[in-house]
C-alpha cells in the first residue's frame, strides 16, 4: 500500500501578529527565516561566512530573495559541537550585527544560548532571541522582556555534544509539546510578550522522532502560538535522500519545509532561501487552491 497524507493541512486561523520591538510581523503566510552562521564549525556552512564582507553579502542575499527573518549564530549546536566561550560568540557576531539596520529590511534573530550574547544583540537592536535551550536560563527570558523582543523556545534533548547518543521517548510528540507549553508560559510570566515555539528537530531526535513530528503538526498548532519548523540540510534529510553533502541537500530540504508548512508551521528555518520561497509559495497555492492570494 502506498501511504497517502492522511490529515489536510493547515490552521484556519494564524496566531496574533508579533509584536517585535516596535515592528509587526504577520503570519498570515508562512516566513522565511534565513539562516546566517559566523561559526568555522556549522555543520552546514561553517567557516563560510566568517569573514565580515561576506557574512554581509549573504545578509544582503538572503533579503532579495525573499527572508522575513535572518536568522544569526556565533555558536554551532551540531551533534558532536564544541560549546564556544561568550566573548569567542561575541567577536563573531557583534561586527555582523553592528553593521545591519534593524529599523528596516528582515527582521534580526540572535541565535545563541547565553544570555550575555542576547543582551549584547538585543543591544544592537534585534528583534527576536532564538534560544535552542528553551529559555530555560531566567537570563534569557528577562533580556527578551525587558526589550520587548520575541524569543523562540526550542526543544533539545541533553546537550548538543551528547543528544544523538540513543535519544528515547515515550511519546516524541506528547512530550516535546508538553516541555514547549511550560517553557512558553514560563516566558510569558517573565514578560515576554510574544513567545514561538520550536519542537527542535535534530536536537536528541532520531530520524524517526524528527518524521514522526513532522506528521503531528497539528499537535504543536495546539500550543497557539507561532510554530518554527528547521529542517533545513540536516542529517534525516540525507539518511532519507542518500545525498551525503549537507550544502546538497536542497530538494529534500525543500520537500520537508513545503509539508511543513502546508501543515501549518509559521516560520520555516533555512539555508536556502531563494529555494524555500518558491516551494512555500506552492505550498501556500497548493492550500489555498488558488494561484492567486484571491482567485479573481
Ligand atoms: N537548528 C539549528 C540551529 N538553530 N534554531 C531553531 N529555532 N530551530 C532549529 O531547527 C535550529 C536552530 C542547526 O542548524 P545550523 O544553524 O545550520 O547548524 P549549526 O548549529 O551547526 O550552526
């Protein structure tokens, strides 16, 4: 038997726009976030974009061809990653940072663990922190509310170093929404106005855990708040493709955000933006079941 998709996509209703620190962003349609990392580790891209004129060409790349969000990192999580020190995070991100106008173009997201760096950033002016620890350091969730910037709460299991090493649940999907809805209210009761939430795939998931939540989307929609899906190159993508080259794995990336997004996900995380536009425009088509935003 040949498996069909067995649920139909999408939330009727999108959740609230984001208030970002005196910028709105809807979700009316699913964003685009770019990914930029200034690491000579990622395992995607590392050592790529850490000279300053090229991490801002790709900056500059990334907005023409469509991001909402860009997305920037000092730090890889990648299974096996060495944690790096604040002030190493710091000198890679704060030149990038510095030299970006966040009063226009995409939206700024600082993509880091330690609340030094997000104060740093938020400093700087971006408009959401994207913390891959869940906002589980109080510092983290006071630096987002006193600037009123949003912050993205993701699941991972254990430590990036350690989280591949036979990762069990009893329930994937049940027990990463129930960790999202207490960070996310823990955040709110911090006072933090607009919390997303991440279910963190690849973070001490197998490739099954990470399927298996792909398919219950809807599951996380029930959280209300806006969903962040990144599957972009990671390693299940390859393990399904047999494509070995992360940087090669557009296709299936782009397969994997197309579902993910007529599945209802609000923001999908990627490297390959251009790319990832044109598959959510189909999606978003697909859904609709008209080419145009109002068939005519
Ligand atoms: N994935 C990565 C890093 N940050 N943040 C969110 N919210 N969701 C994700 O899925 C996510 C994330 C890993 O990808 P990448 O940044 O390309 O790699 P590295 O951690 O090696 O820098």
């Amino acid at each position: 038997m040949r498996e069909a998709l067995t649920f139909l996509p999408g939330r009727r209703t999108p959740p609230a726009p984001a208030g970002c620190r005196g910028r709105v962003l809807d979700f009316t349609r699913a964003r685009i976030m770019g990914v930029l990392n200034v690491t000579p580790d990622s395992f995607s891209d590392g050592g790529k974009f850490v000279d300053l004129h090229r991490a801002l060409e790709a900056v500059a790349r990334m907005a023409e061809e469509g991001a909402d969000i860009i997305d920037i990192g000092g730090e890889s999580t990648r299974p096996g990653s060495v944690p790096v020190d604040e002030a190493g995070e710091l000198r890679r991100v704060m030149p990038v940072l510095e030299r970006l106008d966040p009063s226009k173009g995409p939206f700024l997201s600082i993509d880091t663990r330690k609340p030094g760096v997000a104060r740093a950033a938020l400093d700087a002016g971006v408009h959401i922190v994207n913390d891959v620890g869940g906002l589980s350091d109080p510092g983290m969730r006071e630096a987002a509310a006193r600037t009123g910037a949003a912050a993205i709460a993701m699941h991972m299991r254990g430590e990036p170093r350690t989280m591949q090493e036979n990762p069990v649940y009893e329930d994937v999907v049940r027990e990463v929404c129930s960790f999202l809805e207490e960070r996310a209210r823990g955040a709110e009761a911090a006072g933090v106005r607009s919390v997303w939430v991440d279910p963190g795939i690849g973070f001490g998931k197998t490739w099954d855990h990470n399927l298996g939540i792909l398919r219950r989307l809807p599951a996380f929609m029930a959280l209300e708040r806006p969903l962040v899906i990144g599957v972009s190159r990671k390693a299940f993508v390859g393990a399904i493709t047999g494509v070995q080259r992360p940087e090669e794995r557009v296709i299936g990336s782009k397969v994997a955000e197309a579902f993910a997004a007529m599945a209802g996900a609000d923001v999908i995380r990627t490297h390959d933006v251009g790319a990832a536009r044109e598959a959510l425009q189909m999606a978003a088509a697909l859904a609709r079941g008209s080419v145009a935003d109002r068939s005519p």
